[in-house]
C-alpha cells in the first residue's frame, strides 16, 4: 500500500503537466508565386494532380495572393493543357496579379480550346476581339 500513494502523485503531476502543454502553433506554408513552377520539372498528362492545383490555386485567390494563385493555375495548365479551367483562372488571377500579358496568353488559350463556354462571349469582349 505504500507504494500506491506515490504512483498516484505521480500520475496526477503527469496529467497536470500534459493538460498544461500548449499545442504546436499551426504554420501556413509560405506563399508561392509563378516562380515556383519555372524550376526543371517533367510533366506528364494528370489530370487529377491539374485539379488539386486549381482547387489550391481558387484557396489562394480567396485568401488574396493572386500571386501564388497564378503559380498554382499555371502548374494546372502544365498537368492538364487540354482544361480550359485552368486557363480562365490562370487569366483571372494574372489579371489581378497585374500582369496584363500573361492574362492574354492564357485567355487566348482559353478560347482556342473552348470557343463555345458559356465564359467566351466574356472573355472576347475582356481581350477585344470579335466573334
């Protein structure tokens, strides 16, 4: 019996300590941009990994790095070059990136790969061009 009162103070200071321990602060990873995706890199048609970067990239958008946003639809593009998804968003984040020739690239490309989305009549008039 003697070595009970011990063992139970033992277990009470334990729990005290546990239930005082803070948990580890969460870390957001550090934001990314275009630059990123420029590293040597081989890419192969996946169109499952193009649509984790658009659902990261769109995350992105509305947190407001517009940046890190086209960095991720870029990567997209690169994955899947046959979604025009990932070319409107790339447009759409470029464009409040400020980077006003990648938006015309990317929504030219756009267009030349869905000339008849509901979005195109949009897009024609946003880059001037008719049809």
């Amino acid at each position: 019996m003697t070595w009970r009162f011990p063992l139970a103070l033992f277990c009470c200071a334990a729990g005290l300590a546990l239930a005082q321990a803070k948990p580890p602060p969460v870390v957001e990873p550090p934001e990314e941009d275009e630059s990123v995706v420029k590293e040597k890199k081989e890419y192969e048609f996946n169109p499952i990994q193009a649509l984790e970067e658009l659902k990261i990239g769109r995350y992105y958008m509305k947190k407001g790095s517009f940046r890190a946003a086209s960095g991720r639809f870029l990567e997209a593009t690169l994955w899947d070059p046959t979604n025009p998804d990932g070319f409107y968003e790339l447009g759409k984040a470029r464009e409040r990136a400020g980077n006003q020739k990648g938006v015309r690239e990317a929504l030219m490309k756009f267009l030349e790969l869905a000339p008849e989305d509901k979005r195109a009549a949009e897009v024609r008039k946003k880059l001037g061009t008719a049809q």
